[in-house]
C-alpha cells in the first residue's frame, strides 16, 4: 500500500489561521473582563491633572496670601491663625463686608462663581481637604464637602498643596500632597461628588 502524502497548507494560510486564532481569544478574553484596562480618553476624559505651577510658587513664601478679586473692586482673603483662621469679604476700600471662622484649615483655593464663593480648605502639613460654598454677598455657608482625595494616609512630616477651577463638569479640585496627586468633580449645586481620580500614589498606602 502506498502512502498517501499530507498536504501542508502554505506558510501564509497558516499564519492568517494563527492570526485568527489569536483574534478570537483575545475576544474572549475580552468578554470575561480580563482585558486591558479603560484608558483616561475612554472613561476619565473630564479628569485630567492640571497644575499651575506659577501659582503654586506664589504661595511658598513665609506668609502666603490667599486671595482673589471681587466684582467690586473689593477681594476675598483668607488668613492664617494658629487655631482659627478667617475667610473675610473686604470691599474697594478695604472694610470688611462679612467674614467667616474657619478651623482646623491654614490654606485656601477660592473661585468665584457670579454669587457664589467656593473654597478649598486644607491644611498645608496635613493629608486631605473640603471644599466650602458660601454666598457671596452675605458670607452665609451654603454647603460643605469632604473631598475622599488619596484616603486615609499615615503620616508625621507633610506638604499639602490643593488648587481649584470652574468646569463644564462641575468644580474640580486638584490635590497634590507627598503622597500623591488626585483629581475631584463636585457639583457646584451642593457639592455632591460626580467624579474622582487618584493620578499618582507615592510610597506606602494605609485604608
């Protein structure tokens, strides 16, 4: 009896079937969740780290000055105290309009909204931050948030920096602390949290 020969298919059938192979498990992969991960274009567009460093600098000084302008020609400044600092409306001249006692916070983001002061509370050797909305006009708070930030860190030694932009998202608050860097979206309407980032952990993590 003679033989019969097998046929091999040539080299370039075999690597479209190879290449279909491939295909198909990456599907299914795919399908059981273990896929690569979403990327910030799909599922974080709105979360991007910014960070103005100028400003930033402008801050490093013995005696940082945490202000804005107002409408009016006046500002809102908040200052430093050892256990209450104070968030204060001045008019054009310099008197003082309304103010507020804040604690537990020794540095501030604000933005100003039409009659709407928001402000970033934080403590600039301490992990964390909450955002405030006051009116602007009375200094009457109208909400107050807690960010989530990095979670809980364990700490002795610590630099903590925050700064603060309006958004077609909402009011997004950017955190840069030794421990890492985050990004939050809170609603401008009662500080609810839409969205939340964290871009960067540096060192050890306790929750």
């Amino acid at each position: 009896m003679i033989p019969t020969a097998v046929r091999q298919p040539p080299p370039s059938s075999r690597r479209r079937g190879a290449r279909r192979a491939l295909t198909s498990l990456v599907i299914s992969i795919g399908m059981l969740g273990l896929g690569p991960p979403a990327t910030a274009a799909e599922g974080e567009a709105d979360l991007a780290w910014r960070w103005d460093a100028a400003a930033a600098r402008g801050l490093e000084s013995i005696h940082p000055r945490f202000e804005i302008r107002g409408p009016d020609g006046g500002r809102f400044v908040f200052s430093a105290g050892s256990k209450t600092s104070r968030l204060r409306r001045l008019d054009a001249r310099g008197a003082v309009v309304w103010k507020q006692a804040i604690r537990w916070s020794s540095a501030a983001a604000m933005v100003l909204d039409r009659d709407t002061l928001y402000a970033a509370l934080y403590n600039g050797a301490a992990s964390g931050c909450r955002v405030g909305a006051f009116d602007a006009r009375s200094g009457a708070p109208r909400w107050e948030a807690r960010l989530e930030g990095l979670g809980f860190v364990a700490h002795s030694a610590y630099e903590n920096r925050v700064q603060m932009q309006l958004t077609p998202q909402g009011l997004a608050i950017y955190g840069k602390e030794w421990r890492g860097r985050y990004v939050e979206i809170l609603s401008l309407a009662d500080g609810r949290q839409l969205a939340h980032r964290v871009v960067e952990r540096v060192g050890p993590q306790y929750k």
